[in-house]
C-alpha cells in the first residue's frame, strides 16, 4: 500500500487523476446530482444486471459494488473515479510527461460525449466504466510487464463480459502503441515482439471470454438474445466477410464526417481540421527525421497499422451484420483525440534543441485542445439539459393523462387499460431545442420519456404513485386495428378514451 500512495503523490499519477476527477465533476455534476431518467431508467430503479443473455456476464459483478439500485450520485461518481483511474493508465501506457498532456488527456476522456450517453443510463453506468477501466488495463499490462499479455487476456475477457464493444479501446490502444514504435525507430524483433504479445491477448480473451459465456448460459439454460445481432456471434461464413468489411470502413468515415460529435459547429468544425492535419503532418515528420522510413517493415507495418485502425473501431460489425454502432458503443473515438496530443508531444520531444521556437505551436495545440473539450463540456449539457426537458414534459403528460383516466366514466381501480399508439406530435408538438445536439447522444435524445405500455406503468408508479393495469400484446393490437379505434379522437380531445368490452382503451396518436 505504501509504494501505491507514493505513486499518487507523483506528478505523473496525481495530475491526471485530479484532472479526470475535478474536469469529469464539473462535467457532470448536474446529472450526479438530479434525477433524469431515460426510456430505460423507469423500468430499471433497481436491476441485478443479470445480462448473460446479452452477453454481459460480469455486468452483475462490476454493478453490484454499487448496489443494484439507481443511485444517481455513487453510481456516477464511481464512474469517474474510474474514468480518472483509466486516464491514468493512458498516460502512462503513452509514456506522457508534458503537464498540459496529462492535464488534457484526462479532460478528453472525462468529457467526451459518449460518457454522458452512458451516464443517462445511471443505473448501470458505474458498471460500464469499470468495463472501460478493464479495457484500458489490459493494454497496459500487456506492455508494461514480460508476461502481461497472459493477464491481460484474462483482464479483457472480463471487460467484454462487461460491455463487448469496449474490446475496440484495448484494441485501438495496441495499434496506436506499435505505430508510436515505428516513429521510435524500434527493431523488428521489438516490434513483432510487441505485435505478438498483442495478438495472443486479443485471441486468448476473446476465447476466454466465449468460453465462459457459453458456460454461464448453459448453467442458467439460456441463450443469447436476438438484440444487436447477438445470437450471430461467432458465426461468420467465408461469403459475408466482404460485405461486412464494407459495412465496418464506411460506418467509420460517415461516423467521422456525419457523426455530429467530433462536428457539430463551425468552430468544432476548425479545430478537426487543424487536429488532423498537424497530426498527419507531425507523424510524417517524425517518421523521417528518426529515419524510420529506411526500414522496409517500417512502411509496412505502418500502413497495416492504419488500414486495421477502422477494422479495430467497428469490430463488432464482423461479429454480427444486425449490430447497430450507437454512441454508448464508440467509446474509442476519444483515443483518437488523445493520440492527437500524444503526437503534439513527441513532435516537441523530437526538436527538444528548438523547443523553445515551439512555443507558439505548443501553446496552439494545448488551446484547440482545451476548447475541444469545452465544446464537448457543452455537449454533455446540452444533453443532460435536454433529459430534463424530456422529464419535465413526461411528467406533465403523464398528470393529465393519469386524471383523465381517473375521471373517467367506468374507470374503477384495476381495470385493464390498453394505451394505444404513440404521443401524438400534433397534440403535443416537439420544442426541438437541442435535436441537431442530442440526436447522436444515444439516451438523451427525444421529446417524451415514454413510448411503449409498460413505460407508462413504471413512469405513473415510481413517479405519480398510481398503480395502473397497463396492458400490451394482443388486445392492445386487436384494438388498434379496430373500427371502434378508427372512430375515436386523439388525447387529449373528449373522444379519446373509451371503455370496450371491460377495456378501457386510449388513444394516443
């Protein structure tokens, strides 16, 4: 325990950590400290995350530290605590130094928006991000330590049982690793070394990590479920293999061109570019200035390393063709912002006889960088802003829905309801505050909270204290289809609720 405080009194431990921790809090203390739900939130105020089904096999262990109940504040700051913990392993596992480095790279990991994505599912956020932590310690360990590929295969088994699409940080981290020794002028034999290592954990836990979900789901006899294409995995036949790698390079360049978070304004839209370029340039810089590019393996293992950079983004896509990449699942994308200031600092480190002609350069990249991190500060925000609205509005609905239900004639405690449709956008039409924002940020994103019958149970009961006898299935549908349906009007006119057969029936569209 001692040499562990004497690593948090380092500058090199205690910087990023303090910076993720007060930079992640400022981020998101407006959520840690409201309660905002999302369409999954109501259904979920207290959750085993028994998700073997899923394949999340460890999610149960990585949420019970926390309890299995949705506690807005400890679920989110272990969150960040993880988070804070991870940006220090990425420092280290980059060999940072720079105090604006270690200060910033905690900052892109602490706000970037696909965090707030996963903090509007609180119930199981703190979960999450130990997956992420896993993720980040398994690349670590398997560079910093002889033999540390063994444990880090067993570390990522235990990340992807906790949410699969974070196999693509590990994976990220070891391919901008071998591409960060090309630019060092590292030996062949280092570099297949190292490339090895990589391979044998990538391999070794992706097995361990089915073997123990196939063991898991024949001792509860279950299966996988059909969500996101998950009963496909592991079968992949030779004929689907082209199609799939068209579908994994061309979600990543529409994500980074259409994806509306690294771009989402004018001056997001600038500092991409700028970032980009000087990247590009500065790799190319430092690539011939080590005189790494004599090296016939240099050029290839660099241009390998790249081409696999949008295969190690989108491997999931391999795995299943119904897999559908949401913001919760790209997590990965901050790495490429961190890699950005990885490079910022090797280049410096590179002309160390003419740093001090850098410091316009140096001073430029450390503010693009710090406003980048602004902008997502704001998105996220934006985002918990828009959460509000959505509950503020539900909450509102759901009251005069509730009393006219109530004072209805032929309503008594109990009796079925069958709610039918959607809420309609002409009775209630969308204020569309943040949509350009928030429509990518996967759980904050819409108008109402609520679409389907049982949300509307769980809504009334755990916020309005009213116990209701939602039905769904087949009388709602047979209703739908109905010349009764046919003839009503929509909530809230008079004619929008009407007893049939025992049924007391809505309509909502």
């Amino acid at each position: 325990m001692e040499k562990i405080f004497a690593k948090l009194k380092e500058e090199q431990y205690r910087v990023p950590f303090m910076s993720a921790m007060i930079i992640g809090l400022m981020t998101h203390m407006f959520m840690l400290v409201n309660k905002f739900p999302n369409v999954d939130s109501m259904t979920n105020f207290y959750f085993d995350q028994n998700m073997v089904t899923s394949g999340r096999w460890f999610l149960t262990v990585a949420c019970g530290i926390s309890s299995y109940y949705d506690l807005n504040f400890v679920n989110g700051l272990l969150a960040i605590i993880f988070i804070a913990l991870g940006a220090v392993l990425v420092t280290r596992f980059f060999d940072v130094k720079r105090k604006s480095s270690l200060i910033l790279i905690p900052a892109i990991m602490a706000t970037f928006p696909a965090v707030a994505a996963t903090m509007s599912y609180m119930y199981t956020v703190d979960g999450y991000m130990l997956g992420l932590l896993m993720a980040i310690s398994a690349a670590y360990i398997a560079r910093k330590y002889k033999f540390g590929f063994l444990i880090g295969a067993a570390i990522l088994a235990l990340s992807m049982g906790t949410y699969q699409a974070y196999v693509s940080v590990t994976i990220l981290l070891c391919i901008f690793d071998i591409m960060l020794s090309i630019l060092e002028d590292k030996e062949l034999y280092d570099l297949w070394n190292k490339i090895f290592k990589y391979l044998i954990m990538g391999i070794a836990g992706g097995a361990l990590y089915f073997g123990i979900l196939k063991l898991c789901l024949l001792i509860e006899h279950k299966e996988l479920d059909t969500y996101q294409g998950l009963n496909e995995m592991g079968k992949l036949a030779i004929g689907d293999i082209p199609e799939r790698l068209k579908n994994v390079y061309y979600d990543f360049f529409a994500f980074s061109f259409r994806g509306h978070i690294f771009v989402d304004n004018f001056y997001s839209k600038i500092i991409m570019c700028i970032l980009v370029s000087a990247t590009i340039v500065a790799i190319a810089v430092i690539f011939f200035k080590t005189k790494a590019y004599k090296k016939w393996y240099s050029w290839i293992i660099m241009i390998v390393s790249g081409a696999l950079i949008p295969f190690g983004s989108n491997i999931l896509l391999m795995m299943s063709s119904k897999v559908e990449y949401h913001l919760l699942m790209r997590m990965q994308w901050e790495l490429f912002i961190v890699l950005a200031v990885v490079v910022a600092e090797r280049t410096i480190a590179e002309f160390e006889t003419v740093k001090d002609r850098l410091v316009v350069v140096k001073t430029v990249s450390v503010v693009l960088i710090a406003v980048l991190c602004y902008n997502f500060l704001l998105m996220d925000n934006i985002a918990y802003f828009n959460l509000q609205q959505k509950y503020e509005k539900t909450y509102a609905y759901c009251v005069r829905l509730l009393d006219r239900i109530e004072q209805t004639e032929g309503y008594y405690t109990g009796i079925p309801i069958g709610l039918v449709g959607v809420i309609s956008k002409d009775s209630y039409p969308t204020t569309n505050l943040t949509g350009d924002i928030t429509d990518k940020i996967r759980g904050t994103d819409g108008d109402f909270l609520i679409y389907k019958g049982e949300q509307y149970r769980e809504f009334m009961k755990n916020y309005l204290g009213a116990s209701l006898n939602i039905l769904e299935g087949q009388d709602v549908e047979d209703m739908y289809y109905s010349e009764e349906y046919e003839s009503m009007t929509t909530f809230p006119d008079k004619g929008s609720i009407k007893v049939v057969n025992g049924i007391m029936f809505v309509k909502l569209e």
